[in-house]
C-alpha cells in the first residue's frame, strides 16, 4: 500500500485544514524531485501486499503528467510498479473539465482505475460559500468526461454537517450524486479545526456549528437514501456497491501497513506510525512506536468504524465485560457471528461508544 500526497491546491477550500500549498508550475519539478528520491530511499519498506497506490492531497489533478509519470516510473524501478490492484486519483472537477478527455484518458492508460472526484455539493451557492472552483455543473460534466474515458470505478465525495445546509439542498445533492451512478459515495462532517477561513468566520460571528442534532439528522437523511439507491454502508463514512468498496482505505482500516510519500504524509510500519514534515522540500521522515495499549485503542477504533467490525475475541480480551452487555443491551453493539458492529442507526455516535469500551 502507497500512498503519495500532492500538496498543491489552485485556491483554498473555507473549510480546509489539509497541508498544501498554491500550485505554481515552478514547485512541480522540485517537488517531484523530492518524491522520487524518498520512493528509492524507502524502497525497502514497500512490501507491496494489497498492492494499491492512492495519490491524495490537496489536488493530485494539479500535478502535469509528466510529474506523474516520472513518480511512477521511479516506482517502477524500485520493483513496485503497476498493474496495482487498485490505483485511485483523487481529482478536483474543475481540472477534470479544463484538461478534458485526453487527460483522463492519459490517467487511464497509465494504470489510474480508480478516480475520486471531490464535488462536495450539488448546490452552486453552497459550492461559492466554501470556496470551491467548481460549480455543479461543471462536476457534473467532470463525471461524464471520466466515464467517457473507461472509469469504471468512479467515487464522489460529498460534505454534510453545515448549518447552512437545508434538508431540501441536501437531499437534492444526494439524489444528483445517486443519479450519476458512481460506484462510490465517501461523505465526511464538516469540523471546524485549525485557523482557517471557516474557523475565522466562526469567531468573527459570521458562521455558526450545526448542532450535533442537526449533523444528526442530515447524516440519517443520507444513509436512508443511499441505501434506497443500493448503496452498502461499509463504513461510518463511505457507501459501495456491491464489490466496491476502498481496497486501500480498507487496508487503513485493517491496519494494514503502507508507505506514505511527500509532504505530509503519513506511514504505518505495522509497530509503528511515522510522518512526513508539513514542508515542501527537505521534509524530514519521523517515526513512533506504538505501545500495546496504542494498538489495542487503534485496532478497535478502525475495526469498529466499518461495518466488519472487530473480532469477538479480541473485544472480550480487551474490554470490561460490563460494558460490552451494557453497549449490547441498549443496541450500540451487535453481535455478527464472530464479530462485534456497531449497527449503522448507531454509526454516528461510534466515537462515543468506542470511548466507553477503551
Ligand atoms: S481542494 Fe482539498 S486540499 Fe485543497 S483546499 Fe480544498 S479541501 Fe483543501
């Protein structure tokens, strides 16, 4: 499993407390550079198992071509080039509709067969408050310049959990998205973190948190529908059609480790987790070990975040007896045959339940 972080975005989304920094065509080279040095310098840690690559960011659609590719033939030389089983591009929509067909078509014949493409919101008014480039429109016609080019694994990204988000703006987002057919839906709550434009609209006044109730609510209004559409609820924040869920993201979840290269990017060795300084060039490589009570505390936070859940032995080896009948009799816990989930009407609340099994 690698994962490579891009960290150049053309403008910067309200709400977004991601390290990137503003894409200018003479960072590209330089950063390339840096990734291609790190991928020979750890090659040794790649073991290859799940055999993914997953380019996030930021912006992976604001990298040329001619970056990706020499990120990829450096791979190649160090014994971990393609076919991967699961080669995912996160893309911004705006790139997709300005770059056109032939980009998409060059992401394909390079071995992309996964694209991720971050919409965030049918609305348009929605779309200009977060700062996003895009309007609906134009994600829209992003989604049929990817099918137009052979994706057959596309997955859109939607943000709920926004005071300003009407029941009646929400439920049109998600009927668009379920109208396009991707075979993916990821959906994360907006959180107020770091200082940026969204935190500082907050104190000034000019914006205020939805309510717990109210991310509540939109969140039901979501799992209801897309489940109606066919959408399976693998985990709190994603939803597949049958046979495609993540590989690489359930591999985050599996514990599995992975490499991550570039800025900002973290790793996770199987005993320990390491990350990449927050720095374009000369970033420096940090690693911790994990204690056991780290990797009991991270086993079952991942595992009970997907709807596998976690293994009954491993959650009777751990935690108190009292709690896991307690958790179990008031519904917060399902016992699956061999395995512990929480059941999805309890999904929203599952930091709460975990807090009271660790
Ligand atoms: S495009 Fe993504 S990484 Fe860039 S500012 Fe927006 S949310 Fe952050």
């Amino acid at each position: 499993m690698i994962y490579i972080h891009v960290p150049f975005c053309k403008s910067f989304c309200t709400y977004c407390d991601f390290y990137s920094e503003i894409a200018e065509d003479s960072l590209f080279g330089p950063y390339t550079d840096q990734v291609c040095a790190e991928i020979r310098r750890r090659a040794g840690e790649m073991d290859g198992s799940l055999r993914t690559l997953y380019f996030g960011g930021g912006t992976p659609s604001q990298l040329p071509l001619s970056c990706l590719t020499r990120i990829l033939l450096a791979l190649e030389e160090c014994g971990q080039g393609g076919p991967y089983t699961e080669f995912t591009m996160e893309v911004n929509p705006e790139d997709i509709v300005e770059k056109g067909l032939p980009y998409v078509q060059s992401l394909k014949a390079l071995g992309v067969n996964r694209i991720s493409i971050g919409v965030q919101s049918f609305d348009d008014e929605l779309l200009r408050w977060m700062n996003r480039r895009h309007d609906a429109a134009r994600a829209e016609e992003a989604f049929r310049l990817v099918r137009e080019a052979g994706m057959e694994n596309v997955s859109l990204d939607l943000i709920f959990g926004l005071s300003n988000l009407s029941d009646s703006v929400w439920e049109a987002t998600i009927d668009k998205a379920v109208s396009l057919k991707p075979e993916h839906i990821s959906c994360y709550q907006l959180t107020v973190e770091g200082d940026n434009v969204l935190a500082h609209r907050l104190e000034a006044g000019e914006y205020e948190e939805a309510s717990d109730e109210y991310c509540r609510h939109q969140y039901n209004i979501l799992c209801r529908k897309l489940s109606d559409a066919g959408y399976s609820h693998y985990e709190i924040s994603n939803f597949a059609k049958p046979g495609f869920e993540a590989v690489h993201n359930g591999g985050y979840w599996a514990r599995r480790p992975y490499v991550g290269l570039g800025p900002a990017a973290h790793s996770f060795t199987g005993r320990c987790r390491g990350w990449n300084e927050s720095t374009l060039i000369d970033y420096k490589h940090t690693e911790e070990a994990l204690s056991v009570e780290d990797e009991k505390v991270e086993t079952l936070m991942l595992a009970l975040r997907t709807s596998r859940g976690v293994d009954t032995d491993f959650l009777h080896g751990n935690c108190r007896e009292e709690d896991i009948d307690r958790l179990e009799k008031a519904g917060a816990l399902q016992r699956v045959g061999r395995r512990y989930r929480i059941p999805e009407d309890h999904f929203f609340v599952s930091d709460e339940i975990i807090r009271e099994l660790i």
